[in-house]
C-alpha cells in the first residue's frame, strides 16, 4: 500500500483525523495543517469539536483514526499508533489553554523552568536566565518569585504565554485564551500574542475574537459539528465565504 504523504510546505499535519469518545465521534475527518511561520485560527461554536482538535494535534488525547505527519515525516497513523516518543514530540509543540494551567505551588519563574529543566535537560542557571528574560519580554519579571494565585488572569495567561516559549517549542497551540479573563485583561494577552505573531511564531489559535482573527490570521478555519465548514485566507473568510454558515458565524461571533 502506497504511503500517503504530507502537504509540501506544512510544519504539522493530519489527515482524515477521527475522534471517537466511546461510540460517540465528535471528529469526523478533519484535515487540518499549518505551514511554519502561519498563524491559523479555529472558529466555531461551543462543542464543535476544536479543544479535542487541538489535542490530537499534540496527542494529548489519542486519535481514533487518521495520519499525522510532522515537519513532512509521518509520525503516527491510527488505528496503530505513533511511531515517535509522546514527550519528545510534545515539546515540540507548546499549549496555552483557557484555564492557564499553570502550577499552582510554584512560582512564576519555577512554572517556567520546570519544562526546560527536566524535559530539556537544561541546567538551572541557564533555564533560570532564559526564564527571566521571557519574564521580561511578557512585562512579569518582577513577579518572577509571585504563585499563581497573587496574579490577575491576564497575567497567569502571559506566564503561561511565557512558560510555552521556555520550551523553544516549533509551534503554540492556542485553546481560546481570552475566553476565561475579565474584559479589561483581554488586550494585555491579544497584544502579547500579536507580539509572537509578528516575531515569526507559528501559531494555531482557537477563539472568539474575530477582530483578532481577522487581524492575525493568515487562514481561518470554521467548524461545527466535528467537521470543517469552511477554511479560506482570512480576508477572503470575512468579506466573501462561500457558505451562508461561515458568514454568520464570522459575522456574529460565537459564544461559548
Ligand atoms: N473526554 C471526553 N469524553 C467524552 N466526550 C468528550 C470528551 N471531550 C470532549 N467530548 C465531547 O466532544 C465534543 C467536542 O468537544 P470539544 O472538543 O471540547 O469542543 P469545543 O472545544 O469546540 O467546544 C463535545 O460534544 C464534547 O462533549
Ligand atoms: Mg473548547
């Protein structure tokens, strides 16, 4: 049987990706990639299927069927299994969820050295160093030695932010990260992630804020129901989608 292959160009890939949670599917075939340097956002309706879209990406869930290829090497195929180690392949790829997630007894310095410590192997003097340097490029360094719990959401989000790059990771994987803050912290963390965006990062972002979307986005993705409705340039998705559902999604947002 011959091979399939991944999308010249594309830094990550899956095809034919299916979810199934018990006999339930909620991913019913998505194709979805992203090129090295392009910044792709998710759009659609609450259940639509983009948090588990998002962890099959970094199989943090294990997909049901399907083909993932990375940087143009199939590193997986379902039912089967990868064929990579799941933590070597993992920090490749950073995650920025809602929720933060960051860990809740360390500092914010600690949160972001954990990873390089002990997945990279890096030693404490220098995961330290680089640690405060993205403090500072995040505007945190003097709450290097803060928990979490002294921080606003805005700032827990930018420490997360800032944990995600400790890492160097290839690409961040975004799970609608303004979703969970107050109105007026919303900017701080859009504009630090316009920031990234324009420093090269590779980016896949899942939210609501279309203004951002519009702005950032190189491509935008539209799903609903465990599938892709529409995918298209983002000005083209805006002023000229193919589907009447696009348009009303893009048009009126979705809340969660
Ligand atoms: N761990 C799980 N077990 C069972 N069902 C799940 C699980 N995670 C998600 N689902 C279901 O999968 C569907 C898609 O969920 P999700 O990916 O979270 O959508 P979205 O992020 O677009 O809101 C939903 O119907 C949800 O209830
Ligand atoms: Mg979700």
């Amino acid at each position: 049987m011959r091979e399939g292959s991944a999308t010249a160009g594309s830094l990550l890939e899956f095809r034919d990706l299916h979810k199934s949670f018990g006999r339930s599917e909620v991913l019913h075939g998505v194709d979805f990639r992203v090129a090295r340097g392009e910044k792709v956002c998710i759009v659609g309706p609450s259940g639509s299927g983009k948090t588990t879209l998002l962890r099959c990406l970094n199989l943090l869930v294990e997909p049901t069927r399907g083909q993932l290829y990375y940087k143009g090497e199939q590193i997986g195929s379902w039912p089967g299994g990868a064929r990579v180690g799941l933590s070597g392949y993992r920090s490749r790829i950073g995650m920025v969820f809602q929720h933060f997630e960051l860990f809740p007894h360390l500092t914010a310095l600690q949160n972001l050295t954990l990873g390089p410590r002990h997945v990279r192997h890096e030693g404490r003097s220098a995961a330290e160093a680089r640690a405060l340097q993205l403090l500072r490029h995040v505007g945190l360094e003097a709450f290097a030695n803060a928990h979490p719990r002294t921080l606003s959401g805005g700032q827990k989000q930018r420490v997360a932010i800032a944990r995600a790059l400790a890492m160097q990771p290839d690409l961040i994987l975004f799970d609608e990260p303004t979703s969970a803050l107050d109105s007026e912290m919303v900017d701080e963390v859009l504009e630090l992630m316009r920031r990234l965006a324009n420093e090269g990062m590779t980016m896949v972002i899942v939210t609501h804020e279309l203004g951002f979307a519009r702005d950032v986005a190189d491509r935008i993705v539209v799903m609903e129901r465990g599938a892709v409705v529409e995918e298209g340039p983002a000005e083209t998705m805006f002023s000229a989608a193919r589907s009447q559902r696009t348009r009303d999604i893009l048009r009126v947002g979705v809340k969660r």
